[in-house]
C-alpha cells in the first residue's frame, strides 16, 4: 500500500528536525548560556543537634516542637542532685589542700624562729666556754702553789668540758633546723600543688553541673524533639535540633556541562515548589571541590570492561539576600528551581 503523500512529508520533516536537532545538541555548548537553571536543588541549614554533655535523669523539657528558641536559652534540664554532691566534695578536698599549706606555712615560719633560737644558745655557749676557760686557767695555776684544791681544779675543767659538749650540741641542732628548711620547702610545693589539683577538680565538678543544664547553640527552631522528662539520657545522646532557617540557603547540583561560566557573586533567583508565585533572591556562594560520586563510599570503577561516560554533577551553594519576607516561610529539604545569570 502506497503511503500518502502528506504522510511521507510530515515523516520526512520529523526526521529532518531530529537530524538537525541531532545535530545541534551535539555542537553546542550548554556553558555558554546567559542563564542556568537546574530542578536538582533544595533548601538547607547548617542544622545543630542538641546532645548532654553530662548523662542523667531529665527533669525538664522546656521547649515544643517548632519552637522558636535563641541561642542560649534553656532547652532541657537534668536531674543535678549527683554532681551538686560531686561539687561539695570537691569543695571540701580543696579546702583541706589550703589548710595543709597554711598549716606547712606556718612550721616555715616557726623553723626560722627555731633556728634563731639554736643561734642564740650557740652564742651563750660561747661566752660559757670563754668564762669556763678562764677559771680552769686561773684554778690550775693556783693549784700549782697549793692556793687552790685539786678538787677545785677538776671542777673548774669539767665544767669547761659541759660548756664545749653543750656548745657541740647545739651547733648540731642549728644544723638540723637549718636541714628541716628544704624539707619544708618541698612539702609547701607539693601541698601548693594539691592545691592546684583540688581547684582543678573543683572547677571540672563545677563544669559538669553547668552541664545538667541543656541550652539553645544558635537561633533557631526546635525540630527532631525525642527529649522527654524521665528519659535516662547518655553522653552524645541526640536531643533535638535546632535549625537556622533564617540562615537557610540553597543546594543546587548543576551538571559539570552548566559550570562553564558559574562563579560565586553571580546573580540568581529561586522558585520554591511550595510557594507558588514567590521568587527569592540570592547569589552564587560557592562550588563544591569535587562531585557527589568522588565522595561515595563505593565509587565506580571505569578502567575495565565497557564505559559509558555520564555527566556528573556538583553542588552549588546559593545564599539568599537577607531582607525578604518570604524567605521565613522556607523550610529545610524544601524543593526549589534556581536560575543563575552568567553574563
């Protein structure tokens, strides 16, 4: 059966497009293009989840879900009665550490008065032994022409030999109190450093019950709330979220073939599939350093076998222009369309 006429034109005419159509695709280049636009873009925020630092007991929730919160108010609160005791224990250990150095202070100061005692006493020993001498030089001569008893010589020279063996002695016990000041020494340092440990202890007691009292990171609003009063909570436990939507931005994944001519500052605009009718503002902020695929953890392999080239794709970072009124309408994971105008 003979095909029409008309037939065999409107076939040859298609044909003819898809040639040329072909064609052109082929030879042109999309990175040359005034504008960019990809529908593989969505709404972001460098979110923080909320998590103790402490474990325990939750005592308070004080915040809903998508509430409104600033940075430092008070989320949660835990059950504090543990490290309150923690605290008073650390409090008593510092307090003891102070009173042994004042107590080893103190013994420095009563050893310097020790020695100047043992100085003293050496002095009288001193002029002791001087007299003592004198009158075992004068009884000995007066022995020798009987004006003096022998008995009367002996005891004049043993009385010199108490003075000489007190004066010994006492130069021995300067010796030894001047020997106890190192010692003191050293165990005023080390009771210092109990001290410094103590305060230590003291301030760590006093961090982890500042702890117990969970707080608002950033502005934001409260989001993923599995905090509940009763809960056992443990460290690094998830709380919650708290999302800067007013510090939201857009996500958009350009093919490698668009970015010939995108750079950040570049003008762009942004529809949001949810506000219909609405268009945000912003500009081009960054380009990721490498493809969603360089960061897969099983990334493909192309060396062997048959390849079929894919065009990849990297995220771009669009900051929103602050002052817009819609723009506090935005939720994070939001789908949106941005256009980027590269002349």
């Amino acid at each position: 059966m003979t095909m029409p006429k008309s037939a065999r034109f409107a076939i040859g005419g298609l044909v003819a497009i898809a040639a040329v159509s072909g064609v052109w695709a082929y030879a042109h280049d999309e990175g040359t293009g005034a504008s960019q636009t990809t529908d593989d873009a969505y709404v972001q925020a460098d979110f923080s989840t909320v998590a103790p630092r402490v474990a325990g007991t939750v005592a308070k929730v004080l915040v809903e879900d998508n509430q409104a919160v600033k940075a430092g108010q008070l989320l949660a609160v835990l059950d504090d009665r543990d490290y309150r005791v923690a605290l008073a224990s650390a409090e008593a250990d510092l307090a003891s550490a102070k009173a042994r150095v004042e107590g080893i202070q103190a013994a420095v100061t009563r050893q310097s008065s020790v020695i100047g005692q043992a100085s003293a006493a050496i002095e009288a020993d001193r002029a002791a032994i001087a007299l003592s001498q004198a009158n075992a030089a004068r009884y000995r001569a007066l022995a020798q022409d009987g004006s003096a008893s022998r008995q009367e010589q002996q005891e004049t020279a043993s009385r010199l030999a108490a003075d000489e063996a007190g004066h010994r002695r006492d130069v021995a016990a300067q010796s030894a109190a001047r020997a106890q000041v190192p010692m003191l020494a050293a165990d005023l340092a080390d009771a210092r450093a109990a001290v410094a440990k103590a305060q230590a202890a003291v301030d760590a007691a006093k961090l982890a019950l500042s702890y117990t009292r969970i707080v608002a990171p950033v502005d934001g609003v409260v989001g993923q709330r599995t905090v509940r009063v009763g809960n056992y909570v443990q460290v690094g436990t998830p709380l919650l979220a708290v999302v800067p939507v007013a510090k939201a931005y857009v996500e958009a994944r350009f093919r490698e073939t668009q970015l010939a001519r995108i750079h950040p500052g570049q003008r762009a605009t942004i529809a949001i599939d949810t506000l219909p009718g609405v268009e945000l503002t912003g500009h081009v902020e960054s380009i990721a350093p490498a493809t969603g695929v360089s960061f897969a953890k099983v990334a493909p392999e192309n060396a062997t076998g048959n390849f079929t080239k894919i065009t990849q794709r990297l995220a771009v970072r669009i900051a929103l222009e602050p002052g817009q009124r819609d723009a506090a309408r935005l939720r994070v994971g939001m789908s949106a369309v941005p256009t980027v105008s590269t002349e």
